[in-house]
C-alpha cells in the first residue's frame, strides 16, 4: 500500500507528463501552423502556441526534477525507519 507522501510524489510526477504531452500539442500545432497546414483555431497567433509549448515545457521539467523538493515541502523530512529488535 502506498502512503500519501508517496502517492503525492507519483501525482507530481503525473503531472510533469501531462505539461510535456501539452507542450507536445501546443508544439504540434505551431510546427502545423508553420508550415501552411490548415488545423487548429486560426484566431491563435503561431507566436503564442510557441510561448505555451515553451512555458508547458519548462513547467513539466521544474516539477519532474523537483518533484523530491516538493514532496519535502509538503511533508517534511522521510521518516526514519525503525530498527527491529534483533
């Protein structure tokens, strides 16, 4: 069973993946957008899908690499294992 301070990890680390795939997406469309191939909201400049994709990006690698900082943050130190008797 897991506990909450690992289950909060595996969120944070969840999430990081699902800003690359939205920077994925953002990027997919720029590159589209590029290249005079008709798909996606036309009314989005190719200048502000390149600054998602970007800002999407950075957000998912901040928390991937800092996902053991954050699970500090929220809980603190690991607890110290207990030493069975012998």
């Amino acid at each position: 069973m897991m506990r909450p301070r690992e289950l909060f990890g595996v969120g944070i680390r969840v999430l990081a993946i699902w800003f690359w795939c939205e920077a994925f997406y953002w990027g997919y469309f720029a590159v589209a957008k590029s290249i005079d191939v008709t798909l996606g909201n036309p009314k989005i400049p190719t200048r502000e899908e390149v600054s998602s994709m970007l800002l999407n990006a950075i957000l998912g690698t901040v928390l991937m690499v800092g996902a053991r900082a954050l699970v500090w943050l929220a809980y603190g130190d690991a607890p110290k294992a207990e030493a069975s008797p012998p």
